[in-house]
C-alpha cells in the first residue's frame, strides 16, 4: 500500500497539472476563437497534459516551493503561442484570450467545489485531489491576474490601457519573472532569516484576495 506522503505527492501532481494544463488549453482556445489558429496547428489546443508541461516550471519549481516553505506555490507551463496581431478584434481578444487561464482555473475550483461536496469522505485520494484543485486553481487565477506581464493581468491591463500606455507596461515583459521570483523568494528565504525583516509585500496582497475568493467557492460549491 502506497505511504501517506506518497499519496499526499499524488495529489498535488494530479491537481496542479491538470489545473495548469487546462489553463493554458484555455488560452489557445479562446485564441482560435478570435481567429488566431497558431496554438491549434502546433497541437496545443488539447487536454494532454505532456503538451503543456516544462519539467522545470510545472513540477520542479512548485516542489521546491513546497519544500522550501515559500508563502505561495508558483508554477507555470509551456506558454501556449499567440499571434495577437491575428485576434480579431484585436483589442477584445487581446483581453479575453488573457483572462481564460485565469477563468479556466476559477471555474475548475468550482467544479472540484462541487464535487467535494457531493461526494465528501475524508481520508480519500479523491477527494484529496479535489482539495488541492480548489486551492491550486484559485491560488493560479489570481496570481495569474497580477498586472505584470508576461503573467494573465499584465495582457489584460495592456489590452485595456490606451496604447502608448500599453506599450510601456509591455516593455517590462522580458524581467516578468524575475521580478515575480524576487518577491515570492527574497522575504521568505533571504530578508526574513538573514535580516530579521518581516515584511511580505506579496503576500500581504494575496492572502486576503485568496482567502475571500476560497470562502466564495467553497459557498457556491454548497459548503456554506
């Protein structure tokens, strides 16, 4: 019989990768939807998971987060490839092809919400799936929604903003992840231990953001 931490590591991998792989499925449908067929011809457009996963961003980073103790899990998938110069109307689609990882993720918190309701036994693998996919996808959805690009919120502030301001916010896309990586990483593990310093700039911000929009789920899941 499997050991409690090896189905605890199931859980987590089942949860995660379906939460990302249908984040980023997501994006190249709505992108077909609008007229951009780039992600469908490479085969992106799909539920396999193997088309979607980076080894690194999708199970190694997210591990050592774990282990690591870091506020927030962070990981990410093969970025699904968009012609925006395709999306029509650009602007719309823009906005829209952004915002369904993070809907796409919402919707999954609440389907497993409402799974876990009906089908409640504690000590399940199943069910312990379905706990990580509540707080995975939510988790995602709202880390996603920053408005920093590369991440979903910085596309869809660029979409929304007028264009000069627009192009601005979008030349901060190639230092994207580095900055994001300073402010999950630099409080936990450097200012915290080394300098006593307690501040969490992004946690301070997400937490609530997170623990409202999971009170929110679990209700309309039927756990009020």
């Amino acid at each position: 019989m499997a050991s409690q931490a090896g189905l605890e590591t199931i859980a987590f991998l089942v949860a995660l990768i379906i939460a990302i792989t249908c984040h980023e499925a997501a994006h190249g449908f709505v992108a077909r939807l609008f007229g951009d067929y780039t992600a469908t011809r490479l085969g992106r457009v799909t539920l396999n998971p193997f088309k979607h996963i980076d080894p690194f961003g999708t199970i190694v980073l997210p591990g050592f987060m774990l282990i690591a103790g870091a506020p927030f899990l962070f990981g990410y998938a093969k970025p699904v490839p968009v012609n925006f110069d395709y999306l029509n109307p650009k602007r719309l689609g823009t906005i829209l092809v952004a915002a369904a990882g993070p809907g796409m993720n919402l919707i999954l918190a609440w389907i497993s919400a409402l799974l876990l309701h009906v089908n409640y036994i504690e000590a399940t693998l199943g069910n312990e799936i379905l706990r990580n996919s509540i707080r995975f996808n939510i988790v995602l959805a709202i880390f996603n929604m920053l408005p920093l690009p590369p991440l979903d919120g910085g596309r869809v502030l660029i979409g929304i903003l007028p264009k000069p301001l627009g192009r601005a916010l979008a030349k901060l896309e190639p230092y994207g992840f580095l900055i994001l990586l300073g402010l999950i990483i630099l409080p936990s593990m450097v200012l915290k231990p080394y300098w006593g310093i307690q501040q969490d700039p992004l946690r301070d911000i997400l937490t609530p953001a997170i623990m409202h929009l999971t009170r929110t789920v679990l209700f309309l899941g039927g756990h009020g």
